[in-house]
C-alpha cells in the first residue's frame, strides 16, 4: 500500500510541474536583468520558500509600479494622450493589477521574449483602453 501511495504522490508532482512549465523554474540572479517579459514573470512568481523569494517579490513590485508611475508622470501635463486609463472608481489595488497583469503574462507566452515593460503595457492597453479624443491621432 506504501508504494501505491508513494507512487500516486510522485505522480501528482510530475502533473503538477508538467500542467504550470512557468511556475516549476527556480528564480535565478539572472532573473533581476529582466532581459524580457519571462525573466519578470518569474520573478513575480516566485514562490514563499524560495531564497530570492523577498527581493524578487520587491523587485517585481517595484519594477512593475516605477514602469506605471513613469506612465503616469509623462502624461499629467495639459494635452496628455495616456497608453492606458484604468478606473477610478473602483481603482484597481495595485496586488490586484499585479496579478491580473502576471496571469494574463502567462497565458500568452508567445510574448514572453519580449522586453518585460512592452508585455506590461500591451496588457494595459488592452485591459485599460483610453476612450478615443475629438482630434487624436489614429
């Protein structure tokens, strides 16, 4: 009976690891180059037991709101025209919009070479469209 168990449970894990592929890499210090979108969703995924688990999580959160508050900042000024125009009422919490952003990053792989701050802002615009202004450019 030992072995069917120790047999079910090994089984459980290759499931596991084989159904996430994005979620079974260890977060390496090449990671915190973020030479594309991969690099930050690992990053931002990485798990509680792991060593880098603190400073990946704080660079992950810092890259991600200092990428958005550049956005922010670029486009407070009289005729701004912002990429992404996310509610006011409810605002997104920013853990929310991290992990909406992480999942949505993970289910579309084919951007995953991408630099990260593109994948982020593709996902931005598409969840956060801007209404059209009278007289902007197409």
């Amino acid at each position: 009976m030992r072995a069917k168990t120790s047999i079910t449970a090994s089984a459980l894990v290759l499931l596991s690891v084989l159904i996430s592929p994005g979620d079974a890499a260890a977060t390496t210090q090449e990671d915190f180059l973020v030479l594309n979108a991969e690099d930050l969703i690992r990053l931002c995924s990485t798990p509680k037991d792991d060593p880098l688990y603190v400073p990946a999580i704080h660079f992950c959160t810092g890259y991600l709101v200092g990428a958005y508050q550049y956005h922010e900042s670029v486009n407070s000024g009289p005729g701004a025209q912002p990429l992404v125009c996310p509610p006011n009422n409810p605002k997104p919490t920013r853990n929310q919009a991290i992990a909406d952003f992480i999942a949505w990053a993970k289910a579309h792989s084919e951007y995953h070479k991408d630099r990260a701050v593109d994948v982020m802002f593709r996902y931005m615009v598409e969840k956060w469209p801007c209404e059209k202004r009278t007289g902007a450019p197409d």
